[in-house]
C-alpha cells in the first residue's frame, strides 16, 4: 500500500462539509461569535475607566482586532484549511509554534462557551426562575446536538439567532437616540488616581484595566477561518466573510457604547449587568425593555452556539494533524467531527459547575491574547521567509498591520493581569500543561513532518474523495 493510500485512507473518516458557506454566512459566522458581547460584559469597563477611558480601551482593541483581521483574511485564503490560527502558525512557526497556537485558541474557545452559559442560566432564571446544572447541561445538549445534524443546520439556525439579537440592539438604539446627552458620558466623578480628570475619572491605570472589557465588544471573530474547509470559496470568501463581520461588529459596539451611556449616564451603564435593558427602563421604555430582556437571551446563545461550533474544528483539525488523539478528528455521516463537537462540550460542562462566569471569562481572555500574538506573529514571518507563498488577498499595510496587532494584543494581555491576577495565573497554569503535553508526547504522534506536506495531503484527500464522489465510489474504510 502506498503512502497516499494510505493518507487517503485515514483522511475518508475525516471530511468535513466543501462548499456550504458562503461569505454572507461566514460574515454571520463571525457576527455570531462576538455578539453576546454586546448585551453584558463590556460596560464594566465603564466601572473601571469611565466613559472616556473605557471609550480609549475599546478603540485601541477596535484596532488591534481590525489589524489581526486583516492579518487573518489573507492567511485564511492562502491556506484554507480547518485550523485555522493554529494552522498559519504551523506554517510560520513549525509543528511546536503551531501547537501552542493552537492550544491558546483551544483553551479561549473551550473556556468561553462555559462562561456564557452561566450567564445564560441567569437570564433563564431572569425570565422563568430556574437555573443551575440543569439548565446548562440542557443547553449544551442541545446545542451540541443541532452541530451533530450538520454544518449546514447549524449555520442556518446561527443566523437566525443572530438575527433577533441584531434586531435587539437595533431596536434599543432607535429608542435611545433621542434621549442622547453627551453630559451623561462624563457624570462619574473623578478620583484621586494619578491622572483622573473628568474624561478619565479612573486615570491611565483605569484604562489599563479596561482593555479586556473593550475586548469583549469583538472576542472570538477570529475563529472564521474555522470554517475555512467548508467555505464555498476560501481564497474569495474567506477575506470578505471576516472583514465583512468585523466592519459589523464595529458598527454595533459603536451604538451601544455611545448610546446607552449618553442616554442613561455613565453610572447606570457601568454598574448594569443588563445594560440594554436599565438604559430602556431608565429612560422609560418598559415595555420595550421586557422584550429585549428576552431577545438578550438570543444574544447569549448565538455566541453560545457558534463558539462551539469554533472549538469542534479547533480540535478536529489538531486531532487530524495529530496533536490530539486521532479519534476527536473522525467525523458522522453528515460530515460533523462528533468527538470533538462532544468531548469539550462535557468538559465545558463541567468547567460550568464552578459557577465563576466572570473568571472563566478572563481565563479566556488571556488564552486569545496569546494566540492573537502568535498570529500576527505569523503573518509576519510568512511575509518575511514565503514570499512565494500564493496570496489571493493581501493584508493593507502588510507587516506594519500584523506588527500592529502583535503591539497591541501584548499590551491586552497585561491588561487582563491588572484587572484579575487569578485569570492570567490560572491560564498560565493551563498553558504550561497543555505544553508540557506536547513536548512530553504529542510531537511523536504527528501525521504529517511539515505544514506544507499537511496541506497537500488534505487537499489532495479532498480532491481523491471528491472524484469517487463524482465516479459514484465509495472511499475505502478508514481505521481511527
């Protein structure tokens, strides 16, 4: 048997969906992934930084993501594969720097499902009184359960949750426009902190400290290239899907970080733990603040859902390589990755239980500044030693783009240590592991020596099966 039987053999079980998302559905895609981050979360920054300084964080991570995504949409075409970050590391970096990219976006995807769900139990108790263990290990089984009927399903279903939470923050905002007053922004008084004024109440250290709440606004876009594999088009697709969600998600942190402060105060909104819904009751809109109360929820499950669909091809593509155990990479009948839909779902499950949203959140936080780094990382490196590497899309600003985001996703990271020092310890602590586990035993188990051999063995799997599709035949049974 020779080799590429062999590689085709052990790829036929490992397939996922060609040619099921266009740029319109990757673009809800990456809408999906952040949106919940709307709703709740970000507002905190306000308690730590003011209005103003809160509005510096979050421009400077409005930045940094735009950069990275630049970044992204033009190694996303280049090579369209289902690893995403992990695999243009592997391509810059090696099989090591690929890994340990690929386990700072694991440990981000796999912790962040865990933190919304525990938000999600309070919004069910919010409107119906019940919560706890139940209600998430309902929610992830069904969830889970939708991805396991097949990518197709679940984009459909994704883009009609993240419709209705669009919707949501449309709606508040139309209401809010005319009750906007700029004093509102600036009626925190200013403490004794070095450099606290009336724009910055807080001071620099409060807009330190504020940069994981600008973050929240746009977490996780990054995952679109996930769904490189089963875009239609990556080398077209690929660039206009992210740049498309970023330019979106821009739009709708624009509105409800001008809005909702300038039309309930600073005050209100940075103490909220729903900040859509105070700013409709503080300026009486009740009934309005009801039914946003219930398309919150929405938001809550679209990020829900979509991130676990980010962390199943996270994993399928580091199992198919070999980094992970080979049979998290076998994939249904209908083309889903079924282990690695189910095996970080209980363990997300499970990280739930703590009940500790807000710090399994900042855990999550540090694992995507770390793979933001090593990112933009590897852009950089993959301009500067393959230059003959084919570029459909390429990044505006080329190095000073990637140099920038690298700049600014360190600076985020330290960011997180000044606002909760268990998350970034904690996270260290994670990384170490997942490192250790490598370097002591996940590099003898690689399919293949060299990024550029993993992709050709893909693409040309993809290819084989594709022609016995055509030829009516069916690939040869594969072992795990």
């Amino acid at each position: 048997m020779t080799t590429s039987n062999v590689d085709k053999d052990y790829l036929a079980k490992r397939q996922l969906k060609k040619g099921t998302a266009g740029w319109v559905l990757l673009a809800g895609l990456g809408v999906s992934y952040v949106i919940s981050g709307d709703f709740a979360g970000w507002n905190f920054g306000i308690g730590e930084a003011g209005w103003g300084g809160f509005a510096i964080a979050a421009a400077l991570m409005a930045v940094m993501y735009f950069a990275l995504v630049l970044s992204l949409a033009e190694m996303s075409a280049s090579i369209p594969v289902a690893g995403g970050g992990y695999s243009f590391a592997r391509h810059a970096m090696g099989p090591a720097g690929g890994y340990l990219t690929g386990l700072a976006v694991l440990i981000e995807y796999a912790l962040a499902p865990a933190a919304i769900v525990i938000f999600i139990g309070a919004a069910v108790e919010e409107l119906l009184g019940i919560n706890g263990p139940w209600v998430y290990a309902l929610f992830y089984a069904v969830f889970v359960g939708i991805h396991l009927a097949g990518v197709g399903e679940a984009l459909k279903v994704m883009m009609v949750i993240s419709g209705l939470a669009v919707v949501a923050i449309i709606a508040t905002a139309a209401a809010l426009i005319g009750d906007f007053d700029t004093a509102n922004l600036f009626n925190i008084a200013p403490t004794d902190a070095a450099g606290a004024s009336e724009i910055l109440p807080f001071g620099w250290y409060g807009v330190w400290a504020a940069l994981p709440f600008g973050m929240w606004l746009f977490l996780a876009v990054e995952g679109v290239p996930l769904a490189a594999e089963e875009s239609k088009d990556p080398a077209r697709d690929m660039p206009r899907g992210i740049i498309g969600a970023m330019i979106f998600l821009l739009f709708t942190a624009t509105l409800v970080v001008f809005l909702l402060a300038g039309a309930a105060g600073a005050d209100v909104i940075g103490a909220s733990g729903v900040p859509l819904v105070d700013a409709l009751k503080a300026t009486g809109n009740g009934t309005l603040a009801t039914f946003i109360n219930m398309l919150g929820l929405m938001g809550l499950i679209a990020s829900f859902f979509s991130i676990i669909y980010g962390y199943s091809r996270l994993v399928f593509a580091l199992s198919r390589a070999g980094y992970l155990p080979k049979v998290l990479s076998l994939t249904s009948e209908r083309k889903a990755p079924k282990w690695a839909l189910i095996v970080p779902g209980v363990f997300g499950f499970l990280v739930s239980l703590t009940g500790e949203g807000d710090l399994i959140l900042g855990m999550a936080v540090v694992g995507a500044t770390i793979s933001y780094a090593l990112m933009a990382g590897s852009h950089i490196l993959l301009r500067l030693n393959r230059p003959d590497l084919p570029r459909p899309y390429k990044t505006p600003g080329g190095i000073f783009t990637s140099s920038l985001a690298l700049v600014l996703s360190l600076v985020a990271m330290t960011g997180v240590y000044a606002f909760d020092p268990r998350a970034f310890n904690y996270t260290l602590v994670l990384f170490v592991v997942g490192a250790i586990y490598y370097f002591a035993y996940g590099k003898n188990k690689l399919v293949a020596k060299t990024a550029d051999e993993e992709l050709a063995l893909i693409l040309d799997a993809e290819s084989d099966l594709d022609e016995d599709s055509a030829d009516g035949l069916s690939p040869k049974p594969a072992e795990a």
